[in-house]
C-alpha cells in the first residue's frame, strides 16, 4: 500500500473525512459536493477530493478549504483486470481505506455524481458500525426485494445476500487493516473480477454480507422509476447512477432543475467548458415517460415503503437481513 499524499502545507483538522472520489476529468463534477460539505456550518471532519494520483485543485476549491489527496494500492492495481486499470479513480473506496489508517478514525467516501442535500456528515462518522470494516446503503435493486440475487452472486454461485451501493460508503481504516481486508481484495480481484465487474463488485465479493447498512437517506440512487418519491423522501444526498447525470443534456425533464442548475453555477476556474445550455431552466417529461414512471412506483409502493420504514433513525447503522 503506497502512503497518501497530500497538499503541501495540509495536515489534518478532525479525526474524520468526507472525501470525493474522481479523477482528472470528473474533478469539475466533485467539486458540487465538495463545496457543498464545506459550506456546512460548524463541520466537524475535513473534506478532501481523492484520486489515484494527487490533483491540483483551482483555487476555487482551496479558498473553500477542501484538500487533495493521492492514495492507491499498487498491489491492488496490479491485480485488476486489464480493461478496467484505465479507470484506477472506481477504486478510490478500497484505496483510501487502506491508505488512512492512522490518518483518520473514519471517512465517508462519495462518488463524484453524488449531490449532498441536507443532514449532519459528523453525526453519522459517530455511530456504531458493529465492528464493521465499511458500511453502505443497500443497492436500489433490493430495495423493494431485498433476497434478490446479485448477479455478481449468481455468476460465483452463490445464494442471495445483502448488496450494497458503493456510491457512498463509511470505512474504519483501523478495522479494514486489522481484517486483513487490502489482502482479501487483492486475492479476489485476481481470482474473480475480471468476469464480475469493478470496485462494487469487488467489496461485495468480499465482505459477501459482512457490512453495517446505512439508511438509504445517505445513498438516494435516483433512476427514472424513483424520481418522483424523491420530493417526499428528502434525503441527505442523491446518488445519479446510470447515464442520466444532472450534467449532461439528456437528462432534461428526469432530473429535477435545482440538481442540474448545480453545476452550471460552478466557478469558471472549475466549471467544464462542454456543458449545455439550459441548466437552469426547468423541463417537464414527456407525458408516456411520466405515466411510466408514476405506474411504476405505483405497483412498488408497499414494498418500497417497507423498507423505508425499517430505518426510523438515520443516523443509526443497522445489520443486513
């Protein structure tokens, strides 16, 4: 495991972290959440973007406060399958997890298409883990069935067990060493994940079941099918998995205008130059994407509502059935 590298002249300021994952080119993306933790009043972790290799920030993000830092295991990295060491800054997770024992007690690692909404970061870096190395917000595919087998399960053969989200996740850097865990990914990516995907798939493999879960509040995976629950559920941050990021043109009329205008309101020593037109305007759904959408939460209301209501706490991790 190489040392993390940080900033010139950084040194920690909590015994916690919030940390952004992306590489070079994602770097205008992460910032949106970056420089929503940082503007949290009275926060009581540090906020960092994480990659690979250190990046240098634009002053925009170091006048904020938020800091750099490189982390990557090279044994890991050596053991990915080919196709997939172009993209070393998915590893981020496993990577700092490794990298900052010592450094700090906890840290919260975020995806760059993540958006913080509300709620207290500090709070949840506080609570119990059950002697969990990481704890995460379960897959949206089994939100509403939560037996459903994973595919990566079923390729390895084996049964159905809780699946998580690796969008957001909370690490113990002292566990994950004392559970020998750098090793564990080290020996199931050469064995098993070139046929089963990237880091989700990788920490899901080995932990298989042996994570702490968290409210799904903390990891809201917005899809199509979900969007309109969104206004209700009010969670503290939202996770755009698949193609339709609040960045991107296509996403227009899905995702609601107070995501997207996000990133159009960038400064312009971060903000991309390719970004379309019309951020900040508002676009209502074509009618049949809509009646798809409201008929399908129709039919998943029970279910999903069932599981909502399995975490009257927030803040409080709870173990995976």
């Amino acid at each position: 495991m190489t040392s993390p590298v940080f900033l010139p002249g950084f040194a920690p300021g909590h015994d916690c972290a919030v940390i952004v994952a992306c590489d070079a080119a994602y770097l205008p993306y992460a910032a949106v959440p970056a420089l929503q933790l940082t503007a949290l009043p009275q926060r009581g972790f540090d906020v960092l973007i994480g990659s690979p290799e250190l990046l240098a920030l634009p002053a925009a993000l170091t006048d904020a406060g938020i800091a750099a830092v490189g982390a990557m295991d090279v044994t890991l990295a050596e053991s990915l399958p080919g196709d997939v060491r172009r993209t070393l800054a998915t590893y981020m997770d496993v990577f700092l997890a490794g990298a900052l024992a010592g450094v700090y007690r906890r840290i919260l690692v975020l995806d760059a298409d993540v958006v913080f909404e509300r709620g207290d970061p500090a709070r949840l870096l506080a609570a119990d883990m059950r002697g969990r190395a990481l704890a995460a917000v379960r897959d949206n595919r089994q939100w509403r069935n939560p037996a459903k087998l994973a595919p990566e399960f079923r390729t390895l053969g084996w049964t159905a067990a809780p699946y998580f989200n690796a969008g957001v996740v909370m690490i113990d850097p002292e566990a994950w060493a004392a559970q020998d865990l750098p090793a564990r990914c080290t020996a199931f990516a050469r064995q098993h994940l070139a046929r089963l995907g990237r880091d989700q798939a990788l920490l899901n493999g080995v932990l298989h079941g042996g994570w702490a879960e968290i409210s799904p509040l903390w990891n809201w995976q917005f899809t199509w099918a979900s969007s309109h629950l969104l206004g209700m559920a009010d969670p503290f941050a939202v996770h755009f998995i698949g193609p339709l990021k609040p960045w991107l043109a296509s996403s227009a009329g899905t995702v609601p205008m107070r995501y997207r205008s996000l990133y159009a309101r960038l400064p312009d020593d971060i903000r991309p130059a390719n970004l379309p037109e019309g951020l900040e305007r508002r676009h209502w759904p074509q009618p049949r994407a809509l009646r798809r959408a409201l008929g399908r939460q129709w039919r998943a209301a029970g279910p999903m509502l069932a599981y909502l209501n399995r975490f009257p706490d927030p803040y409080a991790l709870r173990d995976p059935a």
